[in-house]
C-alpha cells in the first residue's frame, strides 16, 4: 500500500515535476523567459484536480501571496495550451477552464447543466469509437477533451437544483 504521508504543499507529484521540466524546457527552446509566475501558474494547475478558470487561477495565486498580474495568467495559460501541458474545457461558462494534460487519460467530462456538478469519465470503449470514427475519416485520433452536457438525474426527478439561481443568467 502507498505510504500516507503527507508532506508539506510544495512538494509537488512527480507529474506535477515532470511537466514543470517540459514547460521549462519548452519556453527555453522557444526563447521565453522562464519567470518564477510562469511556473506557479503551472504548479496551481497541476496541484488542483478541478477545472480551473483564469480568474480562479489568479485569485487563488493572489492568496498565497503571489504577486502576478491576470495578463501573465492568461499568457501563462496560452503557453501551457500550446505546449500540450494544459487542455481547455468548455464548461458552459462562456469563458474557457483549463485542466492539466501531462499524464492524464483522455477523458469526457459530463456537466449538469443545471448545477454546474462536472463529472470525468474514462472509457476504453469511447476511446475505441473515437479511434474508429478518425480512422474512418483517414484519421489518427491525438488526444481529446469532451464535454457533455446534461441534468443530474437526482434533479430531473425532483426539480431540485442547488446552484440554479446562483448563476442566474437570463438572456
Ligand atoms: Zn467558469
Ligand atoms: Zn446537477
Ligand atoms: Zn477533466
């Protein structure tokens, strides 16, 4: 069994430092600047498992301490998408949320529309259909990202939903 121990925040998983050398390694061969902000964009990233949007990114990296701006964030963000080390998810936002890439299975996500609840599923099977479905086309299937949206069934049955009013956006 894995050891329980858990050690102070800044140690980061082995993902988490194996895709800070290839974002370092990255921006070197690129000619960017490697700023220490950069990297704490990366490492919040790669810390958290949710879907994290820019704003939140920023804020959280404001509680810590960090002194960045929300342009450096956003560049951050671009550059960590063009490296393949961040994907971007359209959560029904209107703005983009991002999640870590390196390391991690291809995957659908399922969001309830009426509660903002994400769900992430791996599947062989839908990996095998897409595989198939490129392949048919001439095709080699890359990586993917999928959103679904639905209801959870708990709110289908019961009208129920917590957040609803929350995100009260009427058009
Ligand atoms: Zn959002
Ligand atoms: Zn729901
Ligand atoms: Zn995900």
């Amino acid at each position: 069994m894995a050891s329980s121990k858990t050690k102070g925040k800044k140690d980061l998983s082995q993902q988490a430092l194996q895709a800070e050398t290839l974002f370092k390694d990255a921006m070197k061969a690129e000619g960017y600047r490697c700023t220490r902000e950069r990297l704490t964009v990366l490492r919040e990233i790669y810390e958290s498992d949710s879907h994290l949007d820019a704003d939140e990114i920023f804020v959280r990296l404001k509680k810590k301490g960090i002194s960045i701006s929300r342009a450096t964030v956003y560049h951050t963000l671009d550059l960590l998408f063009k490296f393949h080390l961040v994907n971007k998810i359209d959560l029904g936002h209107k703005h983009t949320h991002y999640e870590k890439s390196f390391g991690v299975d291809n995957h659908l996500h399922i969001i309830c529309e009426q509660c903002d609840r994400v769900v992430e599923v791996h599947s062989d099977e839908l990996n095998e259909i897409l595989e198939r479905l490129c392949e048919k086309n001439g095709f080699m299937l890359g990586s993917f990202s999928l959103q679904v949206f639905a209801k959870c069934r708990e709110e289908t049955e019961h009208h129920h939903c917590s957040k609803s009013c929350k995100n009260d956006t009427r058009v």
